[in-house]
C-alpha cells in the first residue's frame, strides 16, 4: 500500500526524539526497533501480538540485538515510572486515542521526556500507490489526520506535518509538561 515507502516514513520520527532511551511501542516486527538500536539509542520495543512478537525477536536476534524486545500491553506498560526519554509510535492501532495509553505515557516518560508519533501518510505520486490512497480515502471518507488526541495534561501535544519526496508525513509530537 505504501509503495515501498514504510520504512522511510516512520523515520521522520527520528529528529524529534529526545534522549537516549526509547521505547518503541507497537513494534510490529521490529524493522524501525533494529535500527534505533543500530543508530545507538538505547531502544527498546514493546509488542502485544504474538505472531509480531516472534517476527521481531527472530531479526533482533539475527541482527545481535537480542534482549530489546518486551511482551506487553500499550494500556498497561509493563515499565517503571520515568523509564524512557522518548515513546515512539508509528502508524499505530487505535490505542494512541485511548486516554489510558496517554496516562501510561506520561507515567513511564522521564522529566522531559517526548511521545512522537507517525500518525500517517500519504505518497505524492500520482500513480501508484497515490491513486490507490485517493480511491481509498474517497471510499472510506476518512480524515488524513484526525484532529482529535486524547492527551491528558501531563503532556503537551502539537501535530507536524513534514513533505518529503516520499509523501506527506503526519505526526504528533507530545512533551511532558513539568509539574
């Protein structure tokens, strides 16, 4: 669907990051986990799916970064308190509007810790996948970015969206507010 674009898509959560402890939660089957590990993040990724799960520990494994790979829950993040410098989320399921994950994000994020996430996207081509992505948004009607993010007040939230010559990316970058 994304025209092999994916994987560079979720990149451009990487300048938004802050620190080195991050928590990749929704791995999926750790392509954007292995390479934080790689660029030198202290990462870590949290999956709640079996079948994803063992997908991602099969390539850290492959790749020696065996150890970076936790099952869990984004409702209920098997982590201590102020735990991360950064969450990183890419084309996340429905959880990211759930309020609970907010709740367990400011919890786990340190004093100035940050949520960044690639919320969506689409290709600027015309042809594929960009018609694709126009038939589908005419036939399901939905928004490209929703407006609405459940985010408590323990983090301050703004959306970004970022052009490249892969598409146009839309993310939520969310700090902890000092308290």
């Amino acid at each position: 669907m994304s025209g092999g674009r994916w994987r560079r898509w979720q990149r451009a959560a990487l300048p938004h990051l802050v620190g080195r402890r991050v928590l990749d939660v929704g791995c999926g089957p750790g392509h954007f986990l292995s390479e934080l590990i790689a660029a030198g993040y202290d990462a870590y990724g949290l999956e709640q799916s079996t079948e994803m799960w063992a997908g991602a520990s099969r390539r850290l494994a492959r790749k020696g970064q065996p150890g970076h790979l936790i099952a869990g829950d984004a409702l209920e993040l098997p982590f201590a308190d102020a735990s991360f410098d950064a969450l990183v989320l890419t084309f996340p399921p429905p959880f990211v509007r759930d309020a609970r994950f907010w709740s367990e994000a400011a919890r786990v994020l340190g004093p100035s810790g940050r949520v960044v996430v690639v919320e969506g996207a689409t290709s600027n081509a015309r042809l594929w996948p960009g018609i694709l992505e126009r038939i589908w948004e005419a036939l399901e009607g939905h928004a490209r970015a929703p407006e609405e993010t459940p985010v408590n007040g323990r983090l301050n939230a703004r959306r970004i969206t970022t052009t490249t010559p892969d598409g146009t990316i839309w993310l939520i970058v969310a700090d902890k507010t000092q308290t």
